[in-house]
C-alpha cells in the first residue's frame, strides 16, 4: 500500500494534518487531521509498508495488544480508501 503521490502530511500548531497538492488541490475538498498514531502509519505508508509491517512498527512503538493494533491498522486503511488516498 502506498499513500498518493498528490498529498502530504504537514504538523501545523502541534497538529497533523493532510494537504492535497498540484492536481488534489483542485479536485480534494476538505481536510483531513490525523492523531500522532495516524500520522505515524501515514508516514510508513508513504513509503509503500503493507499490512503486516504497519501493525509490526505499531507494536515497536506503542504499548498495544496485537489484535487492538490490528483492528486500528484496518480502520485507519479502510478509511484511507474510503476517501481515495492510497494507489
């Protein structure tokens, strides 16, 4: 899974936010705030990580049961292709 090469993750005022650019930033209308959590799969999806290796670097990170970071990794993709963000 990779994250569109037309949008970027930028911190603003100590929050994460999604900015469409060059073509997105016409046809995206909205905006998109991620949590820390969200940012932090955001940038490993930026670099092409599947499933597996998502809720892997979760585990690293965070003090999280395997099935809870699971069950966050499918939400947070789900909701990535719900609104068009991954190739």
């Amino acid at each position: 899974m990779k994250i569109k090469k037309d949008f970027i993750l930028k911190k603003i005022a100590g929050s994460y936010v999604v900015v469409p650019v060059r073509s997105q930033a016409v046809d995206f209308s909205g905006i998109i705030k991620l949590s820390e959590t969200g940012a932090f799969l955001w940038e490993l999806l930026e670099k092409g990580a599947d499933r597996e290796e998502l809720i892997a670097r979760l585990l690293d990170e965070y003090l999280v049961e395997e099935e809870v970071a699971a069950a966050d990794v499918d939400r947070f993709v789900e909701r990535l292709k719900e609104v068009d963000l991954l190739e």
